[in-house]
C-alpha cells in the first residue's frame, strides 16, 4: 500500500510490529499510544533497542494531554506527537519534517562511511610508514658496533637519543694510529627522515677507513695514511655539503682529534654546542668561540682550537638537544644547569655517566620528554697505558639519532 509517497506496513499490534520491525529496515513509525497488549511508549522503548543501520523516526498519536506523560515519551525515543482526532494535513506536515530529518542522517552515515574509509586508508599508510621508520631506526642504529671502546689512555662512550624515530645527530670515533683517535659530534639541522638521510650520508664521510672516501685522511707522497688537520677537514665538508650534497639542510660540528697517550686535542667547531670540560678536581669549562655552521657559506673560515686534557679529565661534545632541554615550564637547562648536572654526576664513568646523565635530564624534563635529539661523546682520559697502544678491542664506531 503506497501513503504521501511511502511504502506502508500495517500490524493490528506492538507484538506483531516488532515482529516486522525486526525483519525489515522501517524508516519511521506513526504508532498509536494505547494498544493491545503493549502500549505505544512500550514498543518505542522496544523499537530503540534494535540493532539497526540507521535512525528510525518515531511518531506517537495520542489523545492524552497529560504534559508528564508525553515528556516522559519523548524521552525514551519518540520523535513526534499527533493528536486524536488526526488532522491529515497535520500528520502529512509532520511526515515530511521527519523525512528531511531522515535524509540529513542518511546524508551523514554516507559522510562518515566515507570519512572511515579515507581513515582506514590512512592508517594502513600510517602503518607502512611506522614500519619504513623502525627500519630506519634500526639502521641507524647499526651504525655503532661499539657504543663503548677504549683508545690508548682514554675510554669513549658514546650517547644518542632521537626524538623521534629517526633524528640529525651523529657521534662517532675513528682511530688514526696507535696514539691517536678522531672524534665527533654533528647536529644536521631540522629533523626526522630527511635529516637523518643526511647523517646516513655524512657518516660515510667520517667513518671509513678508505682515504678515498674519508675526509679527514689522505695518503701522502710515500703512501702513508696522513690525518689532516681539523680545521681543514671541516673545511672540505663544507665546500662538499655546498657543491655536492642535495639538500636545503646545513650542519653544526665538533671534530676533534686526541692524542691519547698525551691528553693533546685539536679541535674545530663549526657552531656546534662549546665541548666541555670537566677537570679531575671538579672545575667545569666550555672553552670555544662557536664558529661558522657547515653548509652555509662557500668562504667560511675554520680555525683550530688547542686543548689539553690530564689523567682523570672528561671531554664532552654534546648536541644542543642538552643545553636546549625544557622543563615543564619551558625553562631550558642552559649551561649552569648542565653545570650541576656534571657535579652530581662526575664521580661515575663510562656506561654508569651515561645512565646518571640521562636520568638527570629526564628527570628535568618531565613528561613532555626531549623536543630535540640528544648526543654525547664522552672521552675519559686515564693513566696512560704502560706500553702506550691502543686496547686491542678498540673500534671505530658511529652513532646516528
């Protein structure tokens, strides 16, 4: 039977209208508030409970006029009221303002089936790119055979933590001969994949053992391995960043080169963090003058900064993810805080430093965590060893966060 444009379906009670409503979708119910055996409020109570795909509208007709009633109707899931005796015009309006109420929601299941679908989508992307960016991680990750080694008198520990999955910094070491040892610290600007693609490159640059490939070694005229200075290694990187490296980045730098058996360094910094110094007897330093970033200008000068290290000294080059550390109040650590730090974590070496080191700076930061990788180098010069060679179980090694 077809009423206003509708397909109707009549039941002769509340019993007999569940029974249909169970098996078909019904789009609205025009319900009679008294009938046999289930009063109209009743089946409205039993209607909402359906599991169904979408909204039914539901109109009650009733002669009552009490207004608590019709209240407490309309809060179980009536939508509408008609009075007795009906009026059809009446009841034809309030049929067509339920069916615009109907079409809204049909027009807003559609959206949201769509809007599931393009998230569906996107977490199938998100996945894919989580599972690109642990790979990275772990390859990164792979850069550093030995997080820990020890060069002639001196142990080197290094720290990385990325802010991410993957991030710009890099530490490394690489050995020069028997007495000495290149380590450093760089900070590729911005963060995650593109930087850290960078840092893959940079790595490359830094710690292989083919003169050919790393910028800090060249054979001379009898085909030794020479070790150029720092300064002027710094220098090739940054006219190789300028001509050859495609990329908006640019880089800071501490590149320095120990002389393990002396406690002699020469260093370059290309504004990076000031290296510190923590003496034996307690006495913090942060010798250096900032220099000029790598990458920015093709006629940037680089010029070297002697230091020198005793029995008992610690060197550091750290990223500026440390000084830069905010507190819960947006507070950073700043030099005077990582100053107290080191008083309180000196007396540790090695892994033990490394672990008071973090610890402290978790503890500064609080929940938020680091908005910025976080890198160390920390080289401990001890008592040279007597024959004054390099431990046998030393390695180069390179970190990447």
């Amino acid at each position: 039977m077809e009423r206003f444009g509708f397909r109707v379906l009549e039941a002769a009670s509340g019993a007999r209208a569940m029974e249909i409503c169970r098996t078909t979708q019904i789009d609205m119910v025009i319900c009679d508030w008294i009938m046999p055996g289930m009063s109209g409020p009743e089946f409205c109570r039993s209607f909402r409970k359906l599991d169904r795909e979408g909204y039914g509208y539901f109109i009650l007709m009733t002669s009552i006029s009490d207004k608590a009633a019709v209240a407490a109707a309309l809060d179980i899931g009536a939508d509408d009221f008609v009075t007795k005796p009906v009026d059809v015009s009446e009841l034809r309006a309030r049929i067509r303002a339920g069916e615009r109420i109907l079409a809204m929601e049909g027009q807003l299941r559609s959206r949201n089936r769509v809007v599931n679908q393009t998230l569906d989508e996107l977490r199938v992307m998100y996945d894919g790119v989580e599972r690109d960016l642990r790979a990275a991680q772990r390859l990164q990750e792979s850069l550093l055979p030995e997080l820990h080694q020890r060069h002639g008198g001196a142990r080197i520990s290094l720290l990385l933590r990325a802010s991410g999955h993957v991030g710009g910094d890099l530490v490394g070491t690489y050995p020069i001969d028997a007495r000495r040892i290149g380590i450093y610290a760089l900070d590729v600007s911005g963060h995650g994949v593109s930087s850290a693609l960078v840092t893959a490159r940079l790595s490359g640059y830094l710690s292989g053992h083919s003169p050919v490939r790393h910028l800090a070694l060249r054979r001379d005229g009898e085909g030794q391995l020479v070790h150029r200075p720092p300064e002027e290694t710094v220098a090739r990187l940054n006219r190789l960043m300028l001509a050859e490296v495609a990329s908006d980045h640019y880089l800071t730098l501490l590149l320095a080169e120990v002389d393990t058996s002396t406690g002699a360094v020469a260093l370059c910094q290309a504004g990076h963090p000031n290296p510190v110094i923590q003496r034996r007897d307690g006495r913090i330093e942060f010798p250096g003058g900032g220099g000029f970033p790598v990458g920015l200008l093709p006629d940037a000068l680089y010029t070297r900064l002697p230091l020198t290290l005793s029995p008992g000294d610690r060197l550091l080059l750290t990223s500026d993810g440390i000084g830069e550390c905010e507190d819960p109040e947006g507070r950073q650590l700043g030099q005077e805080g990582l100053k107290d730090i080191l008083t309180r974590c000196g007396a540790a070496t090695g892994q033990g430093f490394l672990d008071a080191l973090m610890a402290e700076l978790e503890g500064f930061a609080g929940e938020a965590g680091f908005g910025d990788d976080i890198s160390v180098v920390n080289l401990e010069f001890t008592t040279p060893p007597d024959e004054g060679a390099p431990d046998p179980e030393a390695a180069q090694g390179t970190a990447a966060a």
